[in-house]
C-alpha cells in the first residue's frame, strides 16, 4: 500500500502500488516522502470522509510486530518487524555451517533497516548476519550495555 496526500497535505486512503504507478506515470501525482513511501496529488480533489484506520502492535519476547489495519474491513495495509535491540548493545551471535559468516560471534551490534547487523567484535567487524541469530548475553542483575565515555559503565538503580 501506498500512502495518498492530496495537494493540501491533508491525508487520502491508501491505494494499491500499481494505482500510484499509474498517477505518477499520468503526471496527476509527484512522490513526497520515500520512506514510508507517499505520493501527492497535483490537482486538489473534492474532500472525502478519510477511512479510519488503527495500528496494532505485538510486544514478542524477540521481536515487536506492527501492522496498520483498516477498522472497516479489516484488511492489512503494512505490517513489520522490529528488532528489539538497538545498536550499540553487546550480542551473542550463532550463525549455522551452510552460512558463509558461520560461528559464535560476541561484539557489539550495529542494526540496519533490512534486518541485517553488523557485529563488531575484537577481532574485526562482521557484515550481513540476520537479526534472528544475535541474542543479548545472559548477564547478572544490575548489568548494563551502556558505557561512558572514560570506559566505565553506568551504576545500577
């Protein structure tokens, strides 16, 4: 799904991509954002009633599911995944044999948008290990990831 503003700015119904490809195509649309992808109309359209629509989300032990959900007929417009670590937080990472970046990586983590990392560990960098093979280390209560500038970590509360 493609997200619609119209050329007031004000928000429209998402349409198909196809649609958008046809109004970009046609000149009666320019692209606005790209990420999330949006398109504005050229021509000011008669105001409509604007569907409502609601965000789910799923707090998951890993990962946090997102999805926009239209209320009327319950279709799924845009569902995601995020990864519940941020980058800078020490990981444990076990890549399996048929993997070219086989074996147990421990560094600290550096995410990116497609669901791929990079593990920097003392040995030199890792590229390209999916998010679903990194887990945060077991460590004892009061631990942090964080760390000052000098080195030293943070107290506990």
């Amino acid at each position: 799904m493609v997200f619609v503003v119209d050329a007031e700015q004000g928000p429209l119904a998402p349409c198909h991509a196809a649609r958008a490809r046809q109004l970009l195509s046609a000149g009666k649309a320019a692209v606005w954002r790209r990420y999330p992808f949006t398109i504005i109309l050229k021509r000011l359209q008669a105001p409509a009633a604007p569907e409502l629509w609601r965000v789910k989300i799923d707090p998951g032990s890993k990962v946090t599911g997102l999805a926009v959900v239209n209320d009327a007929s319950g279709q799924v417009a845009c569902a995601a995944e995020s990864a519940d670590m941020p980058t800078g937080d020490i990981v444990r990472a076990v890549v399996p044999p048929p993997l070219v970046k086989a074996g147990v990586h421990v560094g600290r983590l550096a995410v990116r948008a497609s669901g791929s990392c990079n593990i920097r560990t003392h040995t030199g960098t890792v590229q390209s290990v999916n998010i679903r093979y990194c887990q945060p280390p077991q460590r004892g209560a009061g631990y942090t990831n964080a760390e000052r500038c000098n080195g030293a970590t943070y107290p506990s509360l």
